[in-house]
C-alpha cells in the first residue's frame, strides 16, 4: 500500500511555499508606488483586511478542500479512503490555531515591508504613480502570499502524522467533506493521476526484473 504522505497534491501544496517570496516582494513594490496618502497604520489595516481576513476566515470556518488546484477540484465522492482521511487531519482545533498564528506571523512580516519602502522607492518608478492603485495591488499580493503560506500551513499536521496513527483515523464522511470544507473549482473526476504517474506504478516497474 502506498504511504499516505506519496500523495502527490500534498506535495504540489508544499511546494507553493516557493511562491511566498515572490508575491512579498510585489507586495513591496507596490507599496512603494506613488505618495502616501492615508497614515501608514490606516495604509497597513487595508492591505491586510483584504491580505489575511478572508483566508483566516475560511480557515477557521471551513478549511481550504487540499484536493483543488488550478481552478479544478477532485469530485469528493472519487476521494479514496486515505483522501478521506488526510482531509480528517486538516479539519482540526490545532489547524486552526497554526491559521492563526500564521496570519499573526504575516502581518508582522507585512509591518517589515513597510519599513523598507523607503530604500525601494526607485525601484517602483516605472509603475504608474497611482497610490490607490498601488494599494490595492499590494493587498491582492499580500493575499497570494497569504495563500501560499496557509494551505502548506495546513499540511503540517498531516505530515507529521506517523502511520500508525494514521491507520487508526476514521475517514471523513461524504456529507461531512461537503459541509465543513470549501470547495473551490470546477470538480472533476481526476487531477494529480493526469499529470504525474502513479507512484505505485513506479514501485511495481522498479521491481521488475531487467530482461
């Protein structure tokens, strides 16, 4: 049987991290646009009210479904049972509680790129010097970073999980998938098994004699 931490979106979510410091330097950037017009708390409280508030509020009420990327999810009714329990770990007091703490951590990352602006301030001229828009751009950035660093978040608890005690979780119900998770994408009937072979595959292949 194939070890639950094989599952290849699992890995695809981690590797999103890669993501976060490109999207906190465009951030940066363009909180460098233009003068300020609003006093830098106001300027702050905006861009993370759109950056945090909507994905912590997702995540303490109804968790990001893992088994979505790129616009598509995988129909819950094709989940296996091993799926069925990943999403099990993920929907867990201290999962949200590690939201939280890392919303908190990125706020406090987002007040030491506001210190910064100053020494990047050229870099930003050739952007439009529209201080509304700029604002906006970075709150649309700082919700990406947000995003990139939530979902892995929220993989900790499954990786960390050896296996016996992950034999012993009882997969989460069809209905309790649909209720308590959100779901964002056009569902489908398969994903990861297009694009990447079957790890078990593999195994068996390598464990064929050469001829």
């Amino acid at each position: 049987m194939t070890s639950f931490r094989s599952e290849p979106i699992l890995w695809i979510h981690v590797a999103g991290l890669a993501m976060l410091p490109l999207f906190l330097l465009l951030c940066l950037l363009f909180l460098s646009v233009g003068e300020p017009l609003l006093p830098v708390w106001v300027e702050l409280l905006l861009v993370a009210s759109i950056g945090v508030i909507p994905l912590l509020w997702m995540q303490l009420h109804r968790p990001f479904y893992i088994f979505a990327i790129l616009g598509v999810a995988l129909k819950p009714e094709n989940l296996t049972e091993q799926q069925r329990k990943i999403l099990c770990l993920i929907n867990t007091k201290l999962n949200r509680f590690l939201a939280l703490v890392a919303a908190i951590l990125l706020v406090g990352v987002l007040w030491q790129l506001y210190q910064v602006v100053p020494q990047v301030e050229r870099l930003a001229r050739f952007l439009p010097q529209w201080r509304s828009l700029g604002l906006l751009l970075a709150a649309l950035a700082f919700f990406a970073s947000n995003l990139f660093l939530q979902i892995p978040v929220s993989l900790a608890r499954v990786l960390v999980t050896n296996d016996t005690e992950f034999a012993a979780i009882e997969p989460l119900s069809l209905e309790k998938i649909k209720q308590d998770f959100t779901i964002l994408g056009v569902r489908v009937n398969q994903i990861v098994p297009q694009l990447f072979p079957s790890l078990r595959e593999i195994n068996t292949d390598s464990q064929k004699p050469l001829k």
